[in-house]
C-alpha cells in the first residue's frame, strides 16, 4: 500500500492495491477490487423488485453491508458536477471502498441517484488501526458486584437483560492491524459494529480529494464540501430497519425496532433507558448526552420533592401570615393611602387594593424559601458530583477512557486541513501537519469576539426597550383600572392589576423578543466559528458552546435578573423620583408585597413557553416535513420504497443537532438554580418536561432522523465547566434574591429589633414599613391629573405613604434614610456572606468526600492496563517462538532473551 498524496499527517488516506493482504487466513474479500464498482449500467437489466427487500441494508449480492449512502440528482450545471463525483468515486476505490449505485430510474422519485457505499475487512482493519480504536481481546473475568440489597424494587423499571445489555463485557485495547489474531475476531463481518464502521468510512469521506493530481487544488476535498457545493445531495448511513417493525433479514439485528419499541414510547416513560444499545446503534456522543440527560432527571426528581414541600409549607401557613392579614384588611390596609405609582396617570390608591397578589407572595417568599435556596446550593454540587462519578464508570464501559488524546492527534478537521496552507512540524508526531499563523488567529479571534459582545448589546438594547414599555404601559393600565374595570371578569378579574398586566404582557414581549434573537443569533454565531477555522471537532464545538451560551445567558436570564436586583431598587421618592436616563419615564416600583411574584412570573412565562415551544418545534416540526416529503412514496404504495430511500426523505441530525439538545438542557439548569429562591415549583416544571423530552428526543432520534453519523466523546465536554460555572453563580444569585428581592430580612430584623410590643410576632409591620410624605410637596409634573384619583379621594387626605424607610416630613433628617434602613441592609449583607460561606464550604467538602472516579473502575483500569502489556507480551513471545522455529531453531525451546519471561508482579508494578 501506499500513500496518495507525498505528504505526512493525517489529511492523506492509504490508497489499496486489489494485492494488499491482511494475513492471507484473515482475508476473505480475496480480489474484490475488480468488481468494487457496482454502478447500473446501460446494457443492465433493472432489479427485480419484488425479490429485492424493501428494507434491505446489502448490495444486490445480499453480502456486503451497505455502510454509507451518497444521493445526487442531475442538475443544469451537470457536467461540473458529474466530473467532480467521477474524480471522487475514482478516489474512494483508490482507498478501498466498494461503490453501487442505484439508477435514477429506480427510484421512487424518477431523479435521484444513489451511492451505496461498503468498507471491506481490509479498510476497516487499517482504519481501525489508524484511529485506535478499541476492540475486545479477553472476556472480562472482574465479578460484577452491583447488586443492590432490595433490588426486586427496581423490576418494573428495568427492561430485559438482551436490551439493556446487548454485547458481552470484554477487556479491550487499540486496534493494531499486525497483530489481528490477538483480537477475538470470530465474525469479520460483525466484528466491527455499524456504529464504527460508518464512523470509519465517514473518516474517509470527509479527507478524500475530487482533484486530479496533476492539478494539484487541495481545496478540493471531503463530502462536506461537495454537499455544499451541490454536487451530491446527501450522505448518511443507513438505519438497520423499520421503526415499527423487524427486518425480514435474518442476518439483520433491527436496533432500531428494539431501540423504538422498548425506548421511544411514551409510555416508557418509567423505565431505565438501553445505554449500550443506544451507545452501540448511535455511538458514543449521542450515548453520553442520554446518560447525562437521564441522570439529570432522575437527581431532579429530590429537587422537585423538596420544592413541591416548600411550597405546600407556604400554603399551609397560609393563614398565619401576618402581614398580608393586615394588608387585606379595612382597619390597616383600608386606611393607609398610597403614593401614586406613575406621574400625571396613576391616581391615590388604597393599600388594600394589592391583597391578592400579597397573598400570592407568601406562597414564594417564606422561611422554606430560604431552606430551599440553600439546598438547592448543596443539590447542584451532588448532582455535578455524582455525574462525574456516572461519566467516569461509562469512560470505562465504553473504552473512552484514553480518548481525549486521540481527538486532540487524529481528528483534525478536514476544513482545517483545506483551509491552512502552512506547514509546521509537530514535536510529538514529528510529522510536518497544518497550522494557522498566529497574526491570522488574532485578528478571526478579535472578529469574532467584537461580532459576540455586538450581538449581546443588542439584547441589552432589547430589554432596555422593554422595560420602557414596562414603564409607559403602566401608566395606562393604572388609568384604565382605576375604576376596577376588570373585576366583572369572572374567576380571574378581581387577581388583575396594574402591576400584574404589566410584568405578564411584558414578559410575553420579552420571550417573543427572545425566540426571534435566537432564531438570528444561532447563523451568525456558526459562521464566525466557521471563519476561526478551529483545529479539531472538539475545539470547534468548545468555541461554540462558549458563544452560544454566553448569548443565550444574557437573552434569557437579563430580564430575570432586571426584575430582581434592578427593579424597584433605584425608584427615589416622592418629590424626588429617579426617571429612566433623564426622560420622562419613572423607574418602576416594586409592589407593597415585593418584587418576588413578578419575579416568579417572568420565571414562569420564559421557562414555560421555552419548553413548550422547544417540544413543539422538536416534535412537530420533524414530523411535518417528513409528511410532506414523503408524500410521493405514500402516493404510489406499488413502487419499491427502498431502505436508502426511506431514509432519504427523512432530515438530517447534522452535527450540530446535539449541541442544541445539550443547550436547551443548560438555559434550564440556570433556571431551576439561579432563580429558584424565587420559584420553587421550578424543579417539578423542569422534571416534567424532562420526563418528556427524552422520549421526544428518542422518538425523533429512531423515526423522524437519518441515522446520525457515530461519533466519539468522553464527556459532554465545555458544557461541565459552564455547569460547574453556574453552580457557584446560583449561591450568590439565590443569596441576593432571599436578602434583596424578598422581604424575608425586613422581616426578621422587624421582629427581633424592632416590634414595638417586643412580641415574636409581625403585628404592624406593614405600619412599619411604609413611609409618609407630604401630598401638597409632591412637584406639579408628578401630581395626578384630575380625574384620574378614585371617587374616595378628598382634600382632608393630607398624606400618602411610599415603600421605604425615610423620615417623616419636619424631621430635622427630612426624607434621609432611618437608622432601621441601615440595620435591614447591613442584615442582608450579613446573610449573603454567611449563607454563601455556609454553602460554599459544604460544596466542596462535599466535592472533597466523592471521588470523581468509582474504586472499582479504577480497578479495574487498572486489570485492562495490566492485561494489555501481559497479553502483548505473550503473544510477542509465541510469535517470536514460531519465528525461530520456523527459521530452523526447533532444538531450542527456551524463552528468547530479547522477551525475557517477567513475574508477573513486576508487570502488575508497571502498569500502576
């Protein structure tokens, strides 16, 4: 065999020659080279269609697997096009893979063409030699000491042993082609699953050229290139068959009826998820995500309990609420008349009037908020623990364990390769391989980050407009209002208010606002990771995880934190009112029952109608488009309706179709940490939709997607340090919300400082707590206009009151802050440092407890590594054995001393 192209690295592919044996005893595609072509041609007679399977995965000799699929039509600019796929199906049988293609005439459509594409045993083995893959050498002989005490609770959420586990357990090591009757070869035809065989033809896909030599463009290269060129249409590998249904071939293993049938149904919904069948049908990276979504549901199944206690406890305590007693009633809060809200519109209101949505705020803002904040601190960490723990037994199971540093050598990306002209040598490989100049790196870097923080102004532009509107429509809902003219709505009238139409309207805009941001953000944000040209697939991933979220964070979350820790904190007083950048607009305020509910409901519009939304287009749209493509086929039942072509007409995962389902899973993880001190029920809203969302992902995944291409990963990558991130952010966010946007500390610094009956109790807090000022000082542009005040209003009223602790009119500290106002402050800082302090150090003493790595997979490791180099070392020894021998050294038996025979506790010393 022998190279291509002159140059070393990994963007040359091993060209076969029809000669090239693998150990003649191993070889049994003995010069297939002659007829590797399988192309219809003119003077061929068609396919009998009703002796060929309509779900059929073999060339029309019924023995080679079809591994890959390419599609094309004719087009105007045919000719261009039908030289490029000359050159390139002329390369890959250069490589050794094997072409069939399906006449457009024998399609359902009457245009399309069909490559089927088969990796013969010689390219699978020197490929699987090339990127190391692991393959098993021994039986794993390591007991499985996993049976839990009481387990036989567990049987209705298992599914059968040949689901959950459908390959045995073996000890593996890389791949070495010289060395294939160490490996436990029974079948060369399964020897390799689906799974690794597409994921090695893709391998070569990607890096094979469409130029002649002598014309020597090395910007011609890879089937990504010519599917955006339009050269071919698509490129997938097959599914094994029908999703509701077994393959009538024997020799066929129908993963996907199994994976559908025990996996994707709702109704499955209980049921523990097949890992391993997933991992073998899919590959590793789509294995990890379900891992890590399925562990993720099942840790928030605690929150959930915890919060849905929480807020039972504030219901429960729902008469014992003190000041919203006082609130609601006509002897306190019939009688306190309050400041008007807005200038010139909002009118002298009573305090009574905001009873309900005291009430409501209760439900949120009590003691078990504060217990539930800080253990949500300690449940991050446990889950991020724990799922270390989950990731590392999975490396293990999934031979990942030694993967970081094959990605970071082998898999360059074939853009990279094309679009790097420069040469360097590497001091590892000490081959020559591309690089990018660092003048060029800088100055895609600066680009990229100045297109970034222009697109997160616009969303800061964004919100700043919405809270403009929050600040002018106000204003109008108060006039409209201020008669009750919604209280003849039945059930929901008398909860209406001014504040509460406001903060839901607004909330509604925002979230729109988002989705069309999104929607805009996620092109612009592919194309300036594109324009860096990143080294390897897992950098090219990392550099978009990193703009995605730091997008997404400041599009979701900056109105939540907007509402709580800018909202109703800068508003001045009465006389003295702070207005939105010197205009006419005034900054809002927080109603008498605080500024949590509005917190709560923003939470809930955003997190809800993301979700919703999100299944929607998930589900539906899929769905859609498959009914409408695949109209024809339904049309004209008589015709074949192969396998490929079913296939076809379904649409395309792309490689960027996890990245989403991992994104949409971390904007709600900020949710249900960083503002759950605001919404406990968060965890059960995330819980049910998740229950949800791994069976929508999964039936989308097995029915409405080609099959994706395999893929490997270790973890799920940047997205455990942005959890990590977000972990420690949400116990300073949550201290924040408890101290400054609930009234928990008011409270208590009242009822311990400040109850004038030195009681234990919340009798006249709300007394306490509301300011008086002059009405006749209120500034002429502030006064309401005539009218709008209600029918009770009177010149004997002399007085209204405003939320805050200021000095009375005439006080020799006219309208400056009380002393009270110092001590509730000092109090709340006084609870974000010890709160913060209490859970950061039971996180990491947590973190310092649980080992990342579980002892017994350290163990067993530790056998494999041992294994490895005692089995090697064997097998070199009989190998030389019979080399000697066979070179006339029968007379000698002993042990050659250049392997010289090693205890076998010295190897074990070694390996460690």
């Amino acid at each position: 065999m022998h190279r291509i192209t002159g140059q070393a690295g990994g963007d040359s592919l091993i060209e076969m020659s029809p000669t090239d044996s693998f150990n003649d005893d191993m070889n049994v595609y003995d010069q297939r080279a002659s007829s590797s072509t399988g192309s219809l041609q003119q003077g061929q007679p068609p396919i009998d269609k009703q002796q060929h399977s309509k779900d059929s995965v073999f060339f029309r000799d019924g023995v080679r697997m079809i591994d890959f699929v390419l599609s094309y039509v004719e087009d105007k600019d045919g000719e261009r096009k039908q030289e490029r796929r000359r050159l390139y199906e002329a390369n890959l049988v250069n490589v050794g893979l094997e072409l069939e293609t399906e006449d457009k005439s024998e399609s359902d459509d009457g245009k399309t063409y069909f490559v089927k594409i088969h990796a013969p045993w010689e390219v699978l083995a020197t490929y699987a030699d090339v990127l190391k893959v692991k393959v098993p050498f021994k039986t794993n002989d390591i007991p499985d000491n996993s049976e839990m005490p009481m387990n036989w609770l567990s049987t209705p959420f298992r599914l059968p042993e040949h689901i959950m586990h459908p390959q045995p357990d073996y000890f593996t090591a890389p791949f070495d082609k010289s060395k294939s009757d160490f490996f436990l070869i029974d079948n060369k035809d399964t020897f390799f699953s689906p799974s690794t065989r597409n994921r090695i033809v893709y391998y070569i896909l990607s890096r094979c050229s469409y130029f002649r030599d002598e014309c020597g463009d090395k910007d011609k290269k890879g089937i990504k290139r010519l599917l955006n060129n339009g050269t071919y249409t698509a490129s997938f590998p097959l599914h094994d068959s029908r999703y509701w249904t077994r393959s009538k071939d024997a020799n066929c293993e129908s993963d996907r009826y199994s994976l559908h049938k025990h996996w994707a149904r709702f109704f499955c919904f209980f049921k523990e998820q097949p890992l391993n069948l997933i991992r073998k049908y899919y590959g590793e990276k789509i294995g990890i995500y379900f891992a890590w979504l399925g562990f993720y549901t099942e840790m928030l199944l605690f929150a959930a309990i915890v919060g849905t206690i929480c807020f039972i406890y504030g219901i429960l305590t729902y008469d014992e609420n003190e000041w919203s007693k006082e609130i609601c009633s006509e002897e306190v809060g019939g009688n306190i008349v309050m400041c008007p809200l807005c200038d010139k519109k909002c009118g002298f209101w009573k305090l009574n009037t905001t009873c309900n949505s005291s009430w409501q705020s209760h439900m949120f803002d009590n003691v078990g908020t504060v217990f539930f904040a800080i253990f949500m601190g300690i449940w991050v960490t446990l889950f991020l623990e724990f799922w270390k723990r989950r990731q590392a037994r999975l490396e293990y199971e999934w031979d990942l364990v030694d993967f970081e540093e094959e990605q970071q050598q082998l898999q360059l990306r074939p853009e990279y390769e094309t679009k790097c002209t420069g040469r360097k040598l590497n001091r590892i490989t000490q081959e020559m391989e591309p690089y990018l100049p660092i003048t060029s790196k800088c100055a895609r870097t600066f680009l990229s980050g100045a297109t970034v923080l222009l697109w997160i102004s616009l969303i800061i532009a964004c919100i700043i407009g919405v809270i403009a509107y929050r600040l002018a429509v106000y204003a109008a809902f108060a006039s409209i209002m201020k008669d009750s003219a919604t209280t003849h709505i039945q059930v929901v009238g008398p909860y209406i208010t001014p504040q509460l139409a406001t903060s839901v309207t607004a909330s509604c805009i925002n979230f729109v606002i988002i989705m069309i941001l999104n929607l805009m953000y996620e092109r612009v944000a592919v194309w300036i990771t594109d324009m860096e040209i990143p080294k390897t697939h897992l950098e090219y991933e990392n550099k978009l995880v990193v703009k995605m979220f730091l997008f997404q964070f400041v599009n979701y979350y900056s109105s939540c934190f907007y509402v709580a820790f800018f909202k109703g904190k800068f508003v001045g007083y009465p006389g003295k009112y702070a207005y939105m950048f010197g205009s006419t607009l005034r900054n809002e305020e927080c109603d008498p029952g605080g500024c949590l509910i509005e917190l709560t409901t923003q939470l809930v519009i955003v997190m809800t109608g993301k979700q919703v939304w999100g299944n929607i287009q998930e589900a539906l749209v899929p769905w859609l488009m498959n009914w409408w493509g695949s109209r024809k086929a339904r049309n004209h039942p008589e015709s074949l309706y192969s396998r490929w072509e079913q296939d076809h007409d379904l649409q395309s995962f792309g490689n960027l179709g996890l990245f989403y389902e991992y994104l949409e899973m971390v904007i709600q993880f900020g949710f249900i940490t960083l503002f759950v001190a605001s919404f406990p029920l968060a965890p059960l809203l995330a819980l049910i939709n998740n229950i949800i969302e791994v069976r929508v992902d999964a039936w989308k995944l097995t029915t409405q997607f080609r099959r994706p291409v395999a893929a490997k990963a270790h973890s799920i990558g940047a997205w455990q340090e942005i959890l990590n991130g977000m972990a420690v952010l949400s116990v300073v966010t949550n201290a924040f919300i408890v101290a400054f946007t609930s009234d928990m500390i008011p409270r208590l610094v009242y009822m311990y400082a400040y109850q004038p009956d030195g009681e234990m109790n919340m009798k006249g807090y709300i007394n306490n707590s509301l300011s008086v000022f002059n009405i006749s000082a209120i500034p002429l542009a502030s006064k309401p206009d005539d009218g709008e005040s209600p029918s009770w209003y009177n010149s004997s009223i002399t007085t209204c009151r405003y939320r805050d602790y200021r000095y009375a009119s005439g006080h020799e500290k006219e309208y400056s802050h009380t002393m009270q106002f110092w001590h509730i402050l000092a109090a709340k800082l006084a609870f974000i440092i010890i709160v913060e302090h209490v859970v950061f150090v039971v996180k990491f003493f947590v973190a310092w407890m649980i080992p990342d790595v579980p002892s017994d997979v350290r163990a067993r490791v530790k056998r494999e590594r041992y294994l490895v180099q005692e089995y090697l070392h064997n097998y070199e020894v009989e190998k030389l054995k019979i080399q000697l021998s066979q070179n006339g050294h029968t007379d000698c038996s002993c042990t050659p001393m250049i392997y010289p025979s090693i205890p076998k506790h010295e190897v074990l010393s070694e390996c460690l």
